[in-house]
C-alpha cells in the first residue's frame, strides 16, 4: 500500500509542476443538479462538503453498517449488530457477500462494495459513491488536518483538511460511530465549560478490510484526539458516516 500511496504522489506531483508550467490548474468545486455541493481538494476526484443525510458541512447525517444503502440519524433508534446486519444470516461468520474466507460465510471474493450497495449511489444518485480505500488515504496524506472547535458557529467540533495540492478546505465533524442501540457516544470528552462533545470521525470506503471479512476500511479523523487521519478497520455492522465523492468531470 505503501507503494501504491508514493506512485498517487509521485504523480501528482509531476501534475502540478506540469500545471505550474503551464498555468493554474482549474478549480472543478461546484455543485451538482440538485446543489449538493463538492470541492475539488486537487488529486483526483471531487468531495462533497456535507455527509450524506445532512444539508450542511456541521450536521452529522445518517449512519451506515457497511454495505447498506439504509441510514439512521444519531438519534433513531436502530441495533448495529450482527443479528440486524443485512450482509450475514445474523453471526460474523455466516456472510452472504463480501466474503473471501470460508470461516466467515459464502465466498464470492468480492472486496469492493457493488453500486448496489454504495449508500451514496443509493441516496445522492448515480453521479455519487463511496470513496474507495485509496483516496481515503490520499485525502489523509495530501492534506494538513486542524481541529476546529464550534464550527461557524454550529455547536459541533470536527476536522478541517486543508489541501496540500490547492489549499482548499473541507470540514469533517467529528461524528464517532454507532454500535447495537447506542447513539453515537462513544468518544466523547468534557469541554472546560462542561460540554460533552466528540472527538474522532469515522467514513466509511468501499474496501473490504485485508485482514478480517468482518471489518471494512474507514477514515478514522483524530486518532491523537486533536489532529491527524488514518485507515482503520472497523466492523461491518457498526454505524459510520459517509462522505460522497463524484469524478472529475463537468
């Protein structure tokens, strides 16, 4: 992975010396026919300023288990368990897709999630999907991350990535995940004036994690509880965020 991470890098790189050469690169952020809108960080495909299920950059929006197109807000009451979760017959060990070991159910040695089951796809429409695993990593990497307290003025703290290619911005709040019947509190630390708040983020890719086909790879924001992003493994049946992503194009 290490590898495939330099190689993105290296041509990025070789990108804007030739945009340098050249002239300015265009910035592609705008907004699609329904005014979502989506900035342009500068390597390789375009992202939504808000999560799905929200209408603005501070909300948290609808909570996802990997590979349902169904969402539930922090506040709804839903069970992110194995025995509700729709990918397996009710046990981490009895998949039904997604699923490259015996151990763990029917093999299809599919890895990837399918448009069918990309909960983008399903509720922003097919100009929309699930970042995979690599551009996750690339947003990590490509951009300086800052914790931002009371966010415009929102009440919610998050994650602000600036981008080290083009220096745009775009904010993560720090939306933790849901697990069995608890809203999303985990994570949760006391501000000095005694305001419980969140401090990590969790979104969701469409990679199959490589070591378990229990889990799947998510952006974890905030691993050293103020600054920072990485990949993670996380259950498939938890409740995580989604953050959209669309291709560069016009």
């Amino acid at each position: 992975m290490k590898q495939i991470i330099f190689f993105f890098l290296l041509v990025f790189a070789i990108s804007a010396t030739t945009a340098t050469a050249e002239g300015k690169k265009p910035d592609l952020s705008g907004k699609d026919e329904y005014g979502r809108e989506y900035v342009d960080m500068g390597f390789g495909v375009l992202w939504a300023t808000c999560n799905v299920g929200a209408s603005n950059p501070w909300e948290y929006g609808l909570y996802f288990a990997w590979g349902e197109t169904k969402g539930y807000d922090r506040d709804v009451k839903h069970n992110f368990d194995w025995k509700d979760y729709g990918l397996c017959f009710g046990t981490n060990d009895s998949m039904i897709k997604y699923c490259t070991d015996p151990s763990y159910g029917i093999v299809d040695n599919k890895t990837v999630l399918e448009g069918e089951d990309d909960a983008a796809t399903a509720n922003w429409g097919p100009g929309w999907r699930m970042p995979t695993r690599e551009e996750l990593e690339l947003l990590a990497a490509c951009c300086k991350w800052k914790w931002k307290t009371n966010y415009k003025g929102s009440g919610v703290n998050g994650f602000e990535a600036t981008s080290k290619v083009n220096g745009n911005k775009l904010f993560l709040p720090a939306t933790s995940y849901r697990f069995q019947t608890d809203k999303a509190n985990q994570y949760e630390f006391k501000t000095p004036d005694g305001y419980l708040t969140l401090w990590r983020g969790y979104y969701w890719s469409t990679s199959l994690s490589t070591k378990y086909n229990t889990g799947a790879f998510a952006l974890e924001c905030g691993h050293n509880q103020t600054t920072g992003a990485k990949l993670d493994d996380m259950g498939r049946m938890f409740g995580i965020s989604v953050r959209a992503v669309r291709a560069e194009s016009k």
